[in-house]
C-alpha cells in the first residue's frame, strides 16, 4: 500500500474510467477500504466536511453578555461614583454585573451545548463497502478510495465516480440550480470542458438520489468536494429565533421604554425630594438593568435547548428549535401505518396460488407456491449483513425468510437465476421488476401491489403451463385478504428470448403471468393504541395515511382505535385524485383513514387540513414525503427507516420510527412551553414588585426603599437559578386532557399578565408597609428589612408558581428538586447578606432581630397564600366554564 493515497486532477474525474480510478485509489470495488487503511486515509484528509465559519470564542461569549447598552451605562454610573468617593459600593455592583454575565454565559454555553449535541445526532449517514461487509457510517468518516452504495432518498454523501448504477437519478438542483433530475451512467466522458450538469458519470455531495440504486468510488471529501468549492458563498448566518423568542424581543423593547420612562421619574422626584443625585443615577439604572427584560429570549433559547435535548431521551430529535414551542398546538397526526403504527416486524401470513392457498409452517409447499416464493425471493432487494441478519425493507426480508423456510435460499437463487436489470419500485408505479438469466432465456418478475400488477398480466401461471386470467376473481380475493388486516402483494413472471433493452418498463412489465398473492401480516404496536387514546383525550385527532390496501388499512385502523367498528369511511387516492379543493376541505373533517394514497396527495391532505385552521404533524419516510413533510407545520421523518432527504425536510426525526414517540414529543412540547410561562410569569412578576416598591416610596413621601446594590442583587439570586430550575418542573396533570393550544394565542393569555400586575403590586405593597411600620416605630433596619422581604416574597412565589392551578401541597415540595435547593441556596445568600459581618458594609445592611426576620418571612409568606387562593379561584372557574359547555 502507498504512504498517501492516490491523488487525480480533480477536474478530470468523469474522464477517467471508473475501473482505473478505482485501481489508483487503491481499493477493490468488490471489497472496499480495509479498516487500517481508512483510518490512515481519515488522518491524511480529515472529516469529510464543510467548513464554516468559526463559533464565536468562549472568550467572546462572555464578552458578549456585557453589549447591553444599559449594562454598560451602569457600569459607566459605577465608576462615576466611585471617582465621587464610594469605593466600595462601586466594587459591589461591578462585582454583581460580573457575576450576572457569568451567569448569562453559562446559560448561552449550556443552550449551545445542547445544540450541538443535537446536531451530532442529526448527522447524515453513509453505507459503505469496507473489507468486504456493508457498514453504516457517519458521512463525516469517508476518505478518498471508500466505496459508497446508493439508494434512493440518500444525500450523495460525497464527491463520487459512479461504478455501477440500476435507473440511478439524481436531484442537482442544490449545487447546479437545475430542478429537473439527471439520468446518470457510468460510460467514460470525452472531450475536456464538462460543466457540472453535464458530468453525467459523477455524483456531487450535497445532492439526492431520487431514484433507482448505485455504487460510486469517492474521489474527494469535505472542502475539496464541488460543494466544498464553493462553501463560501453558501456560508450564512442559519442562526435563526423562534417566534416566541422574537414576539418575547419585541415585548421586551416595548417594556424597555416604560420602565426607561418610569426610572426616569423616579430620578427626578428622588433628586426634588432631596437625595444625592448620583445615588438616585445609580437606582434609576438600576432599576432599569433589573427590570428590562432583555435575556428574556436568551433564558428562553435555553429553555427550548435543554427541552429539546431531553427529548432525544425520548426517541424524538428536534431539528428545527421551533418546533419544541409549537409542538403544543398539533390538532392532526397524520401518519403512515407500516411501522408507525404497527411493528415492522413483517411475516407472510398467507400464499394464494391458482386457488390454492398455503399457510406458512403448515406443511410441505406445493409447486406453485414454491414458485411464487422464488419470485418472491428473486425479485427482492433484502441482503443479509456479516451476522446473518437480513437486512432491507420489512416486507422484502419477510418474504426472503419465509422463501427460506420453504428450503429456497435467496443467495443460492441468485447464483443460478443472475440479475441482470431492474426496475426499482418507486410509488407512482407501486411496483418493482428484475430481470434474470436463465441458461439461454431470461425471466422477469414483477412484484408489487395487486392493482398495479394484475392489469398487466394476461394469464395465470401454473407449473404445466397457464391459463386465461380471471382479474375480477382475483381483485375479490386480494379484497378479501387485506379485510384481515394482510398487507396483499401479487407476483408475476414473463419469459424472455432475448434480454430487453435496459430499463424499458414496456418491455418487462407488459404481457406477464400472474403466479400468486402473498398475504403478510404487520401487528398494531401495542403503544400505538395507548397513545391514539392520548391523542384523542387531548383534542389531537389521529389520521392513519397509507399506501396499503383499503381494507387493510381500515382493519388495522380499527384495531388502533382510530376508527370505531361501525365506521368505514376510506378515502382513497383515486377518489381524492378526483375531488375539488373545497369538497377535499369538507371531507377531511371526517376521514380518518386514506388508503392508496401517493406522496404528492398527502400535500393536498395538509393542504387541506390547514385551510380549516388545523395545525397538522405529518410523518414521511421517502423522498417524494418531503414536500408534505416541509408543507406540514410540523414534519416528522423516520430515523430507522426513513431517508437522508425526509430528515432533511422534517422537523422532527423519530429515532424509533414509533407513533407514541410522536404523542410523546407533543407531551414534552406542553410541558416546556408550560414551563416558559412559568419563568415568565415568575421573572415578570419579581421585575414588576422591584418597579412598584421603588415608584411608589417617593409618591407615598417614603425616602428611597432600597440602594442600587440591593437592586442588583435581588435580580441576580432570584432570576438566576430559582427561575431556571422552574425548566425542570414535571409535566401537569392532566396535561394531555386539556385540548390543544392555538399556535398565534399570547405568551401572556390567560391572565398571565393580570397576575404580573396584582402580584408584582402586592409584594411592593407588602414592602412599603414594612417600610412604613419600620420608619414609624423606630427601628434602624428598615432597609434591610425591605430587602428581606423583597427577596424573599419572590421565593415564595417561585414556589406557588409550580402550578397555575394546583396547590404546592398537592404537587409535593420534593417533585422539583433543582427548585426547591436553588429556594434554599437563596434563602442562605440573603441571610448571609444580613448575618455575615464583612458583607454588611458591602450590601448596607444590618443584622435583623428574630421578630425583625419573623415580621419578614411572615410578609413574604402573604404573597404565597394570596398566589394559592388565586390557583382556588382559578381552579373553581374552570369548573364552572366546564359545567356549562353542552
């Protein structure tokens, strides 16, 4: 083997035969890369990808924490008046900006941590040729020499020399901006300027096989790919917000300037009122760096971030952050059947032959079912892997299995009936065709689904000949197979003299001979029926899609629960093809299974659904799924079974191909944008009592309640981790039974901001009147004691805020550890505050008395009982709204 692996003119690729590339590449295209070999290659070349532009620096991100303009004008007022004199109070609040951007820092680490980590699972994959046996890899660890297998609805993984192909095209349109899809061969090319589209024998990275399989050497990775080329002008800020992150950014710039209004008339009457007007300076903005929410979208980020990760614990990978935040607003599941819903375990159930019909394990097959399972075999693209496991559709490795049982064993078929063209199934044609030698003929089988082959057939085969076909008698017995819940497949055959021109459908799949139906049988996942009563209890309607039979897909929907035994209404892709847009628009109202239906109808059924103000998950697994997977407001592609291009186009991969992952997914969706209420309704809330105490003191002839340092205190230990411990909070109960959430409706409905506005007004409220008291009977800590009870009030209000609803004894004081041990950690910061001698000259304050500290906690103690009477008011007025629907 050489020191470094061969290098070609990376221009001349498609003019070199693909033989003799190989050949200098070093591989075998039978066998592929030994292990050690690609590992060398993979420390020579590096990761196959595209380079974009570096992150931002660890450095640079906590730099970034201190851009807030109001930040910087405190620390501008703190430095002032520390020039004035105040040292100390100076150091104090520079210190507490440090540490709220350390704080800020830590939280945009954690966010992108967690979507990096995302990313990583979202990788593409590659199948490769190495020593031999197929392996699954990530795309990132080919290296020049690999030899790569292509299936339709693969991402072209890298820059390929095509070495053999079966009807392989592909969609160049990302690279080239050409939307039609190119024909590709292996043949040498002549001449010299070739431009991309033209170069017909290679296959770029970054774009999509759509159809027909290939095998392809690779011959440049990462940058020095064609994509790799021109990275830079595809290199863009894909950083986008949510729309909660932006309508919360929006909010915030208008809550920006009543706040900047209200400071500033609190610096004026301080200073009217006699105070130093540095002091009243650094209150103003202090108050205004407290009370702005600006890292309200930045905590929400983090909020979606951690969410989205811990949903990959539940098999559903989010690769579009919005789609955690409208999880919450599906009103429609609409999803396939074959693995979803049922188990993917797939076995034949039933063979029908000229009548006869054979259960598998039954006995001893008869010739004609021993000739329906060799076509059932031959025509079939299952492999086994280097265990033995076949691998491949569900359906195919169950007809290889049965075939095997029956003593017919697909590699000893192939060796004496050689394939030698196909005709890859695709979902127009709902159907396949290979083609194979036969001593000095050929034979074609063709197998696929009984509508689509029986009209091609003109006789039923049978050992010592055939005869005329009856389709109508064999249309009613695959009826009546898939009424038992069979998935029905009808195989054929027609013997050829002489080989028929490549990929000529005519010619392989006209004037065939129907040898059979096979019946298999794909169980209901015992889940699925569990979760389609979730959906149901909460407002989600389930809608099985499929392009199964009718009947089968009814019986299986019945099984699932998504229909009842007395309903029978199938719509099929024939009568939808036929349906106007309006009449479709009043159909899906009712229909709750389609059956026959093809990739390019599920758009209109989005389509559909959506006109009536529906808000529609889709699943899909193919690649021409991903215009209704990109239509849906929510895509759902498969991670076991899906392809490279409906991952692409969804929004959510499930990684079990599971549909109670999806119920699942919905579940967590609510529960974290429950909880973002929840950090909102607490964080406005302590913001609103900081603005109410501070505007009301000197309205009210009180001096200044409390002192910048206090200020910037109480909002870094309550909205640090008191307010980001409220993510961990568990779901509600009964948070599947309450009906889906309007995807427009405010971040602030239901009340939420009534509650900011009486709450915030009870806790400044509560902390004049101890102001009050204090100042009247003469006790010297009465600021110390109104930053007590500011603390503190919010602590109590972390706590009653678990829930809108439910009590705080109810839900249990240890079902939100992280929350109740962030309470306590504050609790021992502010005692320290005021019982810690070194730190009295720095936040100003005094040790309290224990009827002082008693007076305190019992006034903070009234915000947590008036929080719980408002969750009885509330809780008694949904009863009512309940009672009084019809």
């Amino acid at each position: 083997m050489a020191e470094e692996s061969p290098q070609v003119a990376s221009d001349h690729w498609h003019l070199r035969d693909a033989h003799e590339l190989a050949r200098q590449h070093g591989v075998d295209p039978a066998h592929g890369l030994l292990a050690d070999e690609a590992s060398r290659r993979a420390q020579q070349h590096g990761p196959n990808e595209i380079q974009g532009r570096p992150g931002r620096s660890l450095w640079g991100q906590f730099l970034d924490q201190f851009k807030d303009f109001m930040v910087l004008v405190l620390m501008g007022a703190a430095v002032i008046s520390g020039v004035i004199g105040d040292l100390i109070d100076t150091l104090a609040i520079l210190v507490i900006v440090l540490l709220n951007a350390a704080i800020g820092f830590v939280q945009a680490w954690r966010a992108d941590k967690a979507m990096a980590a995302l990313q990583q699972l979202a990788a593409t994959h590659a199948t490769v040729l190495r020593g031999g046996q197929t392996l699954v890899i990530a795309a990132s660890e080919l290296v020049p020499g690999d030899i790569v297998l292509l299936e339709a609805g693969n991402q072209i993984p890298a820059d390929l020399r095509l070495i053999e192909i079966a009807q392989l095209k592909v969609d160049e349109s990302a690279l080239t901006g050409e939307s039609v899809t190119v024909a590709k061969h292996t043949s040498t090319l002549s001449g010299v300027a070739h431009a991309l589209g033209d170069r017909l024998n290679m296959a770029f990275k970054g774009t999509t096989a759509t159809h027909g399989r290939g095998r392809g050497l690779v011959v440049a990775t990462g940058m020095a790919t064609e994509l790799g080329k021109v990275a830079g002008l595809l290199d863009r800020d894909t950083d986008r917000s949510t729309p909660l992150q932006l309508r919360l950014a929006a909010f915030g710039k208008r809550l920006a300037l009543a706040v900047i209004a209200i400071c500033v008339v609190i610096f004026l009457v301080g200073v009217l009122r006699g105070e130093a007007p540095v002091l009243m300076i650094l209150t103003a903005v202090s108050l205004a760096v407290a009370a702005i929410p600006e890292a309200l979208p930045a905590v929400v980020t983090v909020l979606l971030a951690l969410g989205a990760r811990r949903m990959v614990s539940l098999n559903a990978l989010i690769r579009r952050l919005p789609s955690v935040e409208t999880l919450g607003s599906v009103t429609f599941i609409c999803s396939d059947k074959t693995g979803t819903l049922t188990q993917n375990r797939m076995h034949a159930e039933l063979l029908l032959a000229d009548g006869q019909e054979w259960v598998p394990g039954s006995g001893l097959a008869g010739p004609l079912h021993l000739e329906l399972l060799r076509a059932a075999a031959l025509c079939n693209d299952a492999n086994r892997n280097r265990d033995g496991v076949w691998q491949g559709d569900p359906t195919e490795t169950a007809l290889t299995q049965v075939a095997l049982e029956a003593g017919l064993d697909k590699a000893e078929l192939e060796r004496q009936f050689e394939r030698v063209q196909e005709l890859p199934f695709d979902s127009e044609r709902k159907r396949m065709s290979t083609l194979h030698r036969v001593e000095n003929s050929f034979i074609a089988y063709t197998k696929g689904a009984p509508e689509s082959v029986i009209p091609l057939c003109s006789s039923q085969w049978r050992v010592d000949g055939s005869v005329p076909l009856q389709p109508a008698a064999l249309l009613a017995a695959a009826e009546a197979m898939a009424a038992q819940g069979l998935r029905v497949l009808a195989l054929a055959c027609r013997t050829h003299v002489t080989l028929p021109a490549p990929g000529s459908v005519e010619a392989l799949e006209s004037g065939l001979s129907l040898i059979g139906l096979i019946g298999l049988i794909d169980p209901p996942r015992l889940e699925a029926a569990v979760a389609v009563r979730d959906c149901q209890t909460a407002g989600i309607t389930p809608v099985m899609i499929t392009g199964d039979h009718p009947a089968t897909a009814l019986a299986i929907a019945r099984r699932l629960g998504i229909v009842t035994d007395g309903e029978a209404e199938v719509l099929t892709g024939r009568e939808l093809a036929t349906m106007t847009e309006s009449a479709l628009r009043e159909r899906v109202a009712s229909v709750r299974v389609y059956a026959r239906v093809d990739p390019a109808q599920k758009i209109r059924i989005v389509e559909a659904l959506q006109a009536r103000g529906e808000f529609v998950a889709m699943t899909g697994d193919g690649v021409n799924d991903a215009p209704a997977l990109k239509r849906a407001d929510i895509g759902v592609a498969m991670g076991r079974g899906g392809t490279d291009v409906a991952r692409e186009a969804s929004s959510l991969v499930l990684l079990d191909d599971n549909f109670a992952t999806i119920v699942a997914a919905v579940r967590e969706g609510r529960r974290i944008y429950d909880n973002i209420r929840k950090f909102v309704r607490y964080a406005m809330t302590g913001n609103s009592g900081e603005i109410w105490t501070i505007f009301l003191a000197p309205m009210l002839g009180l001096p200044i309640p409390l002192l910048p340092i206090h200020i910037l205190w109480v909002n870094l230990v309550t909205d640090g981790l008191p307010g980001l411990a409220l993510a961990a909070e568990p779901a509600e109960r009964g948070i599947m039974q309450r009906p889906p959430r309007p995807p427009q409706e405010s971040l602030f409905a239901h009340g939420l901001w009534q509650h900011i506005l009486w709450v915030g007004l009870l806790i400044g409220g509560l902390c004049l009147l101890v102001q009050a008291w204090a100042l009247s009977t003469g006790h010297a800590h009465w600021q110390t004691m109104v930053f007590t009870v500011l603390t503190l009030s919010q602590m109590a209000h972390v706590l009653a805020v678990r829930s809108e609803t439910e009590s705080l004894w109810r839900l249990g004081l240890g079902t939100n550890r992280p929350l109740l041990g962030a309470v306590l950690l504050t609790f021992v910061l502010q005692m320290a505050t005021i019982y810690v001698p070194v730190l009295n000259p720095i936040f100003k304050t005094e040790p309290l008395s224990l009827a002082e500290l008693l007076l305190c906690l019992g006034a903070s103690a009234v915000v947590f009982v008036a929080v719980e009477i408002e969750k009885v008011w509330l809780r008694r007025r949904r009863q009512r709204l309940a009672a009084s629907r019809p």
